[in-house]
C-alpha cells in the first residue's frame, strides 16, 4: 500500500467504469420546488430540461456511496448524520476522503497543497434508449417516462387520511452508468477501487433516492465495463485499454439485467 502521507499531484491514470442501474422498484428522486406543480405532482421527479426524460445526478449516487461507506466506517455523526469537521472529512490520509474529496480548505490545512480535493467523477446517469423509447410509448405511465404512486398520510391523532402524489421511474427502467477515478503517483488504486465497489454493492443493498423506507429505490447494478487510460495512451491518441481487476460477484451482469438491456 502507498504511504498515505506523500504529497501527490500527479495524475497518471484514469480508470472508467461503465455499466446499467436497473430500477427494481419505482424510484424516486426528487427535483426543485419550482418542478413540482407540473401536473399537480406533490413530489416530481428530477429530470432533463431539454428531453422531459427522468435521470440519476451523478450527485445522487455519489453521495450515497459515501454515506453508506462513511456508516460502515461508524464515522457518522449524532448532529449532521454524515462527516463533519475534525472527526473525519479533514482527515485526508483516509481512503473515503481521498476518494469522494475534501475542501481545499481542508488540505490547506494539512499542509498538503498538492493534495487532490477529489478522485471521483459520477456522470449523471440517463435513460438508455431502450427504456426512454418503451416509456414514452407505454399507454399505462401516468405521465412522460413515469408513473403516479398514490400515498395516505394517517394523522395518528385523529386518523384523518392526507393522500399524497409520488411520481416515481417504473420498475424496469435502465439508466447508464459511467464512473471515472482519477489516480494520481503514490495512491493505491486497488484500494480506491475496491472502495468504490463496496460503495455500489452498499447502494445495492439499500436503496437509491427518495422514500426508500417505503418501497421506492431498489436497484441492481451492473458493471459491464473496466478500461483505463494512461499518460502515453493520451500523447498517442489510444482508446480505453482494457483493465484487469476482479469485479465483486453481486455487481457482475446476470440474467435479471439482461432480460430488460
């Protein structure tokens, strides 16, 4: 392993990884107040302002790979619910840090000016054609791409019933996937990247967006792909090279991915 104390600044190598997120259950992640009266939804999803076509942020998946890595660790807090000042995030010796990124404030402070404030790209994550085209045709969506997912608020005092309006992705629907580490000299890129895989498995193990606790947000993902670029891949104009690492098992493609790609 590298020491995790060297000053490291230069980039040697980007690693991409592609694959699907498959929609088990409906998914909801939600978009800006200033979206929400479109059809009367009470809760409307993010989507692409050009295309109306409902998509992952890549903020979304991000984040939730490091909350759920951070909580594995027990490095979350009774206040914030996440990192938070000296107890972890500034300490940028620690591979989730190092990884998901740190404040330049951070690593100022530490003395490490050359000190990346982050490795990790995540790509927002689009409809792929196939589910985007069977969507937009299907007669039984309730809206563009989504369906209406009717909830009852219970006053536990007096039982009167709130309904509310979910719109949510239909089970079934795929989205592409495209992750990008950057390794700089000195990082253990092995670790990195068995840090990012666990983050995925972690996501696939709990759910992804809004309302989770009550159905929505179950995915499986699928990694389809591993490639890398090197310094002299870039002078000499290559395309992706083929990277060899051990994919863990519950992220490599199965029957159940296949039979919506």
């Amino acid at each position: 392993m590298a020491d995790q104390q060297t000053i490291i600044g230069k980039l040697i190598k980007k690693i991409r990884i592609k694959g699907q997120i498959l929609a088990v259950t409906g998914l909801h992640i939600g978009a800006t107040n200033a979206s929400m009266s479109i059809g009367g939804i009470d809760a409307a999803v993010v989507r692409n302002p050009l295309t109306r076509q409902p998509y992952i942020p890549g903020s979304s998946l991000k984040g939730k790979m490091r909350s759920l890595l951070e909580k594995v660790e027990g490095k979350v807090t009774k206040e914030s619910n996440s990192l938070a000042g000296e107890l972890f995030i500034t300490d940028i010796t620690n591979p989730i840090a190092q990884i998901f990124g740190v404040t330049p404030e951070d690593v100022r402070k530490q003395n490490q000016p050359e000190q990346p404030v982050s490795r990790l790209i995540v790509r927002d994550c689009p409809l792929n054609k196939e589910s985007a085209d069977k969507l937009f045709a299907s007669k039984d969506t309730d809206m563009p791409y989504t369906e209406v997912k009717i909830e009852v608020v219970i006053d536990r005092i007096t039982s009167a019933a709130t309904p509310r309006q979910l719109e949510r992705v239909p089970a079934g629907a795929i989205f592409e996937m495209e992750i990008i580490l950057n390794v700089y000299d000195g990082d253990d890129e092995t670790l990195f990247l068995n840090k990012i895989f666990e983050g995925l498995v972690l996501v696939q193990n709990d759910y992804l967006g809004g309302k989770g606790s009550r159905g929505s947000g179950q995915v499986k993902i699928s990694v389809t792909e591993l490639k890398k670029k090197e310094k002299e891949d870039y002078e000499k104009n290559n395309d992706w090279q083929p990277y060899d690492f051990d994919i863990p098992a519950e992220l490599k493609p199965e029957s159940v991915m296949l039979q919506h790609a």
